[in-house]
C-alpha cells in the first residue's frame, strides 16, 4: 500500500497530510451506474441541469480521490460502493459499504472543473476554486472586511478582479473548515494573503492565513490561468511544493 504522504507517495498526492485532485466535465462519464443508490436518488431531485452537472462533477473527483488516497479500485461497482453524504453542516462525508470511510475531504466546483481536498480523519478541512471575473461595485463592502476592503482599493485596476477572487476564494475555504459554509457573515473572515500580486507566478502556491473568532487558520492559494485555488487545513500543512492540481489520467 502507497504511504499516503511518505516517500512512496504517488505523484498527486504531497508530502503533507492533505492531497488534491482537480477534473474537469470531460472526465465525467455519461452512464452514472458509478453512483449509489442514494446519490442516484438525490440527483434526480435536482432541478436544474447544471446543478446537476456540478454536482455529478464533484461527487466523480471526490470518489476518484478517495480512491486514490486509500488505494481502491475506480471500477464502476467499487465507485458505486463509496456514498458521499451531507453531514447535518452539508459538510461532504465519505461512506464504503455503510461505514465512515477514514478520511476528511472537502469539494468545489466551478465552470466545468471540480477539485477535492483530501486528508486524514481528524483534519480540518476546506477548499474552494474561483474565476477571476468582474464583480459588482458593492461586492467588497457587502463581504469583505474593513482590512480587505482597504487591500482591494490600493490594487491596480488590473490586479483587483484576482485579489477579489483570491479573497473571497480564501473565506470559502476557512468558513467549510469551520463546517458552517456562508450561513456565516463572510466579514467575520479576515483573510491575510502574503505577496498576493507580486512575487506570486502562475502554478505556485503561496501561503495565506484567516482569522475567525480568535482562531487562526493556515492555507495556500494558487492561480493557474483564470482560476484561483485555496486550501485551508488544521493543524497548518507544510509548503505544498509537490501539491499537484492538475487532472490525471485514470
């Protein structure tokens, strides 16, 4: 068996006790007899098409890391097997046969692509993928902090659609560590980046930290393309240098 953060690691996972796999659509198959009978249920409750669409997306990365990071099968009938359940926070919980599987994992998914974070069963966890876009002019002042705000104002017109995403990107992470998601005032979430326009080039990961409630949590954030990635954990993970993002092969 791999040692999931140890020298025999596979490639996509790190040397930390969180690892990360990212698909897109295209990964998906068309057939969902990989899916249980509950979550089968559940899909066909969904209304719209792309929820349904987002949903699958990170039900199928969720399994697939799971499947990774304990060394399963990825057959349909193993897949079928694994349940990803709300917790009663709506908080993603992994089950094999019934039974907790020995994992923590949190899911995001955004315009056609799905990441999962995946770590061992006491960790806190959270994740969360962004686009960098225009938002609306009262974006900041409805959900960022005072601190935050004056962070954005002093951003070059270029720099601010990234610095948004990477904030709001970061309280996302910090709020489903927490297991409360935006049932929180995201303002309650100061979120500290360390060089967030500057010494920070595409595919590397550098640090960042939130605050919330006199707790302190420590994360990383990446940006490849439009997309902007951010991993919160406790206890803090090590520097992600073998953090892989991309999709893989299965």
């Amino acid at each position: 068996m791999w040692s999931r953060c140890g020298r025999s690691t596979p490639r996509w996972c790190s040397l930390l006790e969180v690892c990360w796999l990212e698909q897109t659509a295209a990964d998906v198959p068309a057939a969902d007899d990989w899916l249980s009978a509950n979550e089968t249920t559940r899909m066909a409750g969904m209304r719209f098409a792309k929820r349904r669409a987002d949903w699958r997306l990170g039900r199928w990365t969720a399994k697939h890391a799971v499947s990774r990071y304990l060394v399963l099968p990825t057959d349909s009938r193993c897949l079928a097997r694994m349940e990803i359940r709300p917790a009663p926070s709506g908080a993603p919980e992994v089950f094999l046969g019934n039974e907790p599987a020995p994992v923590t994992i949190s899911i995001s998914h955004r315009e056609g692509s799905a990441a999962c974070a995946i770590g061992e069963p006491h960790v806190a966890l959270g994740c969360d993928l962004e686009i960098v876009e225009p938002r609306g002019d009262t974006f900041a002042g409805d959900y960022f902090t005072a601190a935050e705000q004056e962070l954005v104002t002093q951003a070059s017109p270029a720099s601010r659609w990234k610095l948004l995403a990477l904030l709001w990107s970061g309280k996302e992470s910090v709020l489903k560590t927490l297991r409360v998601g935006l049932r929180v005032d995201t303002r309650l979430v100061d979120i500290h980046i360390i060089d967030p326009l500057l010494a920070a080039g595409e595919n590397s990961w550098r640090p960042l930290y939130g605050h919330y409630g006199g707790q302190t949590f420590h994360g990383w954030w990446q940006q490849s393309g439009e997309i902007v990635r951010t991993m919160v954990a406790a206890p803090a993970p090590a520097a992600p240098a073998a953090f892989a993002y991309k999709r893989f092969d299965i």
